[in-house]
C-alpha cells in the first residue's frame, strides 16, 4: 500500500518540478522508500521520535535525491516540502471520504476502496497543478553572463514564446540589451560573431547580431544550471519598458 501511494506523490512531484525522471525510475524509488519505511518500523531500539519522524524524513529526501538527481540543500527541502504537502492533503482527503460517507466507511479495508480514493486524489491534484501552470505564465530568473575573465548577473524572462534559434548549428539564441555584452572581456570577438535571421513586429525579416558566450548559468530555483557556449543576441531597443529584466532567455536553456 505505501508503494502505490508512493507512486501516486512521486507522480504529482514530476509534475510540479521543473525535472524529468523516468518511469523505472520513479517505480524502483517507490518500492524502496515503502520498503525503508517498514524496515525503520521493525528495527530494534531505535526510538520513537527517529522511527516516526527524523527516519522517515530522512528516507523521503534521499528517495527524493535518487529520483530527481537532486545535488543542491535547497532545492532538495523544497521538493521534499511538496512532497510531504500531497501526503498531507492525500491523508485529510481520504480520512473525509472513508469517515464522512458512510457507504465508504463501511469499505474502508478494502484495498480497492482505497487505491480508487489515491487514484482520485491523483487526478484531482494533477488537473490544479495544470492549472497553476497555466496561470503562471511569466518567469524572471538570475542568470550570470560569464566573459574569459569576469561575469555579470542579469533578470531575465523566460520566453515560452522565443524560438529564436542560430541558422548554422540550430542552438537555441537568448537576447540582451545593446551594451550588456561590451561589459564582458572577451565575448564581442570578429570569430564569435553570429547574424541571426528574425522577425518582429514592423520589420518582416531581419539580422540580428550575436555573439557565442563562454558559459551562463542560471538560477533555477535555488539550483544553478550551467550552459556553455551560449548564443547570445543583442537587441537594440528596450528588452523591458519598465526595466524588470535586462534578458529573454530561451526556454530551451532554463530546462533541465
């Protein structure tokens, strides 16, 4: 039973970060979390505050760091932090439907019963999540800009609508403001120059100028994500009017 509900938590976790993990993946750290959890209940003097707390915490971040590929402190506490919040809101929707109904009630040890109610539970959870993101459309992340020698941090807004890509090699091309890439030794040489073919409002068809940086990394919610040989275009008005951001980075790019 823990395994199935495993599943269930770790399916909606993969869905709310930014990660991908694969199937077996997903199954294998499911079985080993429920199997750790038993473990931790059957082991011989250990006490009650590590066998119901401090194990079982401990168990689900390093599930959670197997499954994701998780490295970074930070990243790993907010993904075990949803995790235990769908635990939390799967336990209070199933302790209503198996007490408040009396026709469940009656069935509530039935294994059928309660993996229909996970099942629920599961899809209602992953349609709010789809409309959570459908909601948030608008992401402004760090991103450092690295030269031969220096760096510079920079807003940016991730465009789910930039398919901004160089015509030679295909990578995907982020754009910055006239001016952002003279800050950085090195980038703006004749042998990193790169036009790229765009079209925008007013102007059918245009060249862009742009060069390949060295490296970007990019703050992804606490994680840094780093990208080398980067194509970077420069933009010759105004990224933002109210100068929120100072980059529009490729969606490609802020993936992981």
């Amino acid at each position: 039973m823990n395994f199935v509900m495993n599943l269930y938590l770790y399916a909606l976790l993969t869905k709310t970060l930014k990660r991908t993990a694969g199937r077996m993946r997903v199954w294998v750290g499911s079985a080993l979390g429920a199997a750790l959890f038993v473990l931790l209940l059957f082991v011989p003097g250990l006490p009650v505050f590590i066998k119901r707390f401090a194990g079982p915490t401990a168990v689900s971040m390093a599930v959670t760091a197997w499954i994701f590929r998780i490295r970074q402190i930070p990243a790993l506490c907010r993904a075990t932090g949803y995790l235990y919040m769908y635990a939390f809101v799967f336990g209070g929707m199933m302790k209503f439907l198996f007490s408040g109904t009396g026709f469940l009630h009656k069935a509530q040890g039935s294994i059928w019963y309660i993996l229909g109610a996970g099942m629920l539970g599961y899809q209602v959870a992953g349609w709010w999540l789809r409309e959570l993101k459908k909601r948030k459309n608008v992401t402004v992340c760090r991103v450092r800009l690295c030269g031969d020698r220096d760096g510079i941090w920079l807003d940016a807004l991730v465009d789910t609508g930039n398919s901004l890509r160089e015509p030679v090699g295909g990578k995907p091309v982020s754009v910055v403001e006239a001016g952002v890439l003279d800050r950085l030794e090195g980038v703006k040489k004749p042998e990193k120059l790169k036009l790229i073919p765009y079209r925008s409002i007013g102007r059918e068809n245009g060249l862009m100028e742009g060069y390949e940086v060295p490296e970007i990394v990019i703050d992804h919610e606490g994680e840094m994500l780093r990208r080398e040989k980067v194509i970077v275009g420069i933009s010759r008005t105004e990224i933002s009017t109210d100068g929120r951001y100072q980059m529009i980075l490729h969606p490609d790019l802020y993936r992981e």
